[in-house]
C-alpha cells in the first residue's frame, strides 16, 4: 500500500515543485516576503527562521515541512472542539517515493521537549528518516487535541500543527501531478 505525506498547498504558487522558503527567497523575493509573515504574529517565532536542525544540519526554512497524517484527522479533531475552521483547506497528497533524492528526518515535535519557538531542537528529536520504511500516522496525538482544547479556551490564535511530528525534507519536490485533497474529507 503507498504511504503519502501532505502538505498545505499554497495560495500563490508557481511551477510544479515545492522548494524550501530560503531557496523561494532567491528566486521569487515577493511570494517569500509574503509566506514568511507568518513567523511574525509572535514575539518569538521569528527565531524560527534562524533555527538549526540537528543531523540535517541546516535552517528551519532550508527544508520542506510535511505532516505524516492525512489533514483529515486535525480538521475533526478541530471541528469536534467546536473550533471554527475553513471547511475547503486543501493539501497535496503527496507520494512518499517523491523524496528519494532528498535527506530526510521525522521531527518528533513532543510536548515534552518542545520548549518554544526560539529554542533549540534537540538532537535526539530529531530521526533521519528511510523513505522506504515511513509509515504514515493514523491518528492525531492526544497531546495535540489537548493543545486545541487549551488555545480556545484562552481564545488564543494557534498553529494546526503542534505535537504532530513533521517531515523534513532537504531538497526539492515535484509536485505537477500528485492528488489535491481538500481535509474536510478522507480519501
């Protein structure tokens, strides 16, 4: 059975491959300016963008940022909480063989050694990853439902993806004719 990775796909796009924000900023500044804004909705995510990856050995934003779980599960995780959400975000679904020329790792992002934004990743959240055994999530981490439950009842703004861990990928990753899925549906 194919395992798949996701990602949001971006309002404004151009071409038929995913590139890092740092290599974005070289060749389109505008869509660069414009998708790194949100790191600045919060004193310390801006620290973000200077942030290193152990065993990659590169910046937070020389790398590609998947979810090993099909978006599906954070949008009834969301709607379930009675958190308000767009109904039609859509995400390429994307083949896992499409990072075979890349250096991948699974970023563990676990409650408890996330220490916010500005802080170092630890080496040991961080597992360099062989495509060919990933296996996708099949659910969402309860660490991550109760992250939801907390932000909305302080009536925060928060990000859809804490606690869920991420795939990095260094390289670039095509994209031209790989399935959309919208997450207010699993397919």
């Amino acid at each position: 059975m194919p395992e798949y990775i996701y990602h949001m796909v971006p309002k404004e796009m151009i071409g038929d491959k995913l590139i890092s924000l740092n290599d974005l900023d070289k060749i389109y500044p505008h869509l660069y300016e414009k998708y790194t804004k949100k790191y600045y909705d919060h004193p310390e995510r801006p620290k973000l963008l200077k942030k290193q990856i152990p065993k990659l050995n590169c910046l937070w934003n020389d790398v590609l940022h998947f979810t090993p779980l099909h978006p599906y599960y954070v949008y009834e995780a969301l709607i379930s909480l009675g958190i308000k959400t767009k109904e039609e975000q859509q995400f390429f679904k994307i083949p896992i063989e499409r990072l075979k020329n890349n250096t991948n790792a699974i970023y563990l992002y676990t409650k408890e050694k996330y220490k916010g934004p500005a802080e170092d990743i630890e080496e040991d959240e961080i597992k360099l990853l062989n495509i060919e055994t990933y296996k996708e999530l099949k659910e969402i981490p309860s660490t991550s439902v109760e992250y939801y439950k907390i932000e909305k009842e302080k009536g925060n703004r928060f990000g859809l993806f804490p606690y869920i861990p991420h795939l990095l990928s260094l390289g670039e990753v095509e994209i031209n004719d790989v399935e959309i899925v919208s997450w207010n549906q699993f397919k």
